[in-house]
C-alpha cells in the first residue's frame, strides 16, 4: 500500500472527512485531495502534525513516499 492509500485510509479510519482533516490541519480540502492523490506531498511539519492527528507512526504513514528503489538512487 503507498502513502496516498495510506493517507486516505487512516483519515478514513478516524472518521475524518478531508474537510474535517483540512480544518484540524489549517489547510485547504484541496491540499488533503493533493495528498492523497500523490499529486504533492506535505511539507516535514504537516507530515508530523498528520501523523499525531491520525494517530499513527510518521514512519507507517510515509515510508513508501521515501522509499527509493536502487535503480531511482541511480538517477538523483
């Protein structure tokens, strides 16, 4: 499972809505949508803030996001 399905799946869980997520993070509907369709991703202090409002580990919640396969480390 990737990040954005996991984002969405632990807001989900919560019983958030994205507006409700949105409001509780002080960002827009819009920038949760971005998230959880991987078309951006949160700055460091809202991936932090996320994980203590969903109640789960940073890691958990944004390991795929980071995780770089050997043949990507190649390219950067």
């Amino acid at each position: 499972m990737n990040g954005k399905t996991k984002l969405k799946r632990y807001r989900e869980e919560k019983g958030y809505s994205q507006m409700g997520l949105a409001e509780k993070m002080v960002v827009t509907q819009q920038s949760i949508s971005s998230w959880e369709t991987g078309r951006t991703i949160p700055k460091p202090y809202q991936m932090k803030k996320l994980s203590e409002i969903l109640e789960v580990d940073m890691d958990d919640l944004f390991y795929d996001i980071f995780n770089v396969d050997e043949g990507e480390k190649q390219l950067l």
